[in-house]
C-alpha cells in the first residue's frame, strides 16, 4: 500500500471510477476526485497532494486553466505538485502548452496499467521542494551528447 495522496481530475464519472480502480490496483489508497479544475482548487486549499492526474479537455476549467492556476498558485508546495495531464485528443499544441505550464508528463488516453504506473514512479520520484524554482539558477555544465542507445526499446518522453 503506497501513502502518496493523488487527486483525480476529469469529468467523466465512468472514466474517474475506472482511473480509481487502476490506482487501486496499483497500491493508492488516498484517492481523490474532483470533476473539473474548479472543484480542484477547493481541495487544494483543504489538502496536501503529492501528485495529479488532470483531464485536458473538461468543462468549466479545463486542464489548461487548472494547470496555469496551480503553477501561480501563492503556497509554494501546492505550485510545485506534480501533474500529469491525461488526454484523448493529443497534439503537438497540447504538448508544448502542457509543458510550458509545467506538466510532469502527458498520457494518451487509453493507456495501461504499467503506463500509469511508469508516469506515477517518475512524477512521485521528484521530491517537491526540488521542484521549486532556485533563488539564484546555477550556470549548468555542458555535456558531450551521448550516442543513441543500440536496442529500440520504447522509451516514455517526460515533459
């Protein structure tokens, strides 16, 4: 049993009971749910969260909404959560948008158990306070570029 909390974000009722279950089964116990950003942000001012699963395309505030106010959000930590958004319809827009507002990573709905799962050990893997921005941004050593690996494993890109 894992203790990380997640709050579940996304409209549908079928597809947060189903998102539930995958949790579940993955060892979450403290889940969440919320129908759109703006029942989100009346969490966020009651709980602590150590990742969330955000719908794209939602009614009232959708994913892009949600995402940019939790980023300027004026707690600290609360700003710093990790967030993967989830998504039917993913483009090359959504992709930028998403990272430019912060995401962790963006999951093509459907998706698997152990993609799900992938996502949440990388988001979860990233201790918050290092996801805050630094005082003072260290100039950062240049690095010779590595050769590309020989196999053609599939690779998960995070944002």
């Amino acid at each position: 049993m894992k203790n990380e909390k997640i709050l579940l974000i996304e409209d549908s009722a079928f597809t947060r009971r189903l998102l539930r279950g995958m949790l579940k089964d993955l060892g979450f116990q403290a889940v969440t749910e919320a129908p759109d950003g703006l029942e989100a942000e009346k969490l966020l001012k009651l709980h602590r969260f150590d990742a969330m699963l955000i719908d794209w395309r939602m009614p009232r505030q959708d994913g892009a909404e949600f995402l940019a106010r939790l980023r300027a959000h004026d707690n600290p930590v609360t700003a710093a959560t990790p967030a993967i958004v989830i998504s039917a319809h993913v483009d090359l827009a959504l992709l930028q948008q998403a990272a430019t507002l912060g995401a962790q990573s963006v999951v093509v709905k459907p998706f698997s158990l152990q993609v799900l799962k992938s996502h949440l050990d990388a988001a979860l893997a990233r201790p918050i306070d290092r996801a805050l921005p630094d005082p003072k941004p260290a100039a950062a050593p240049v690095e010779e570029p590595k050769p590309a690996p020989e196999d053609d494993a599939y690779e998960i890109v995070y944002l």
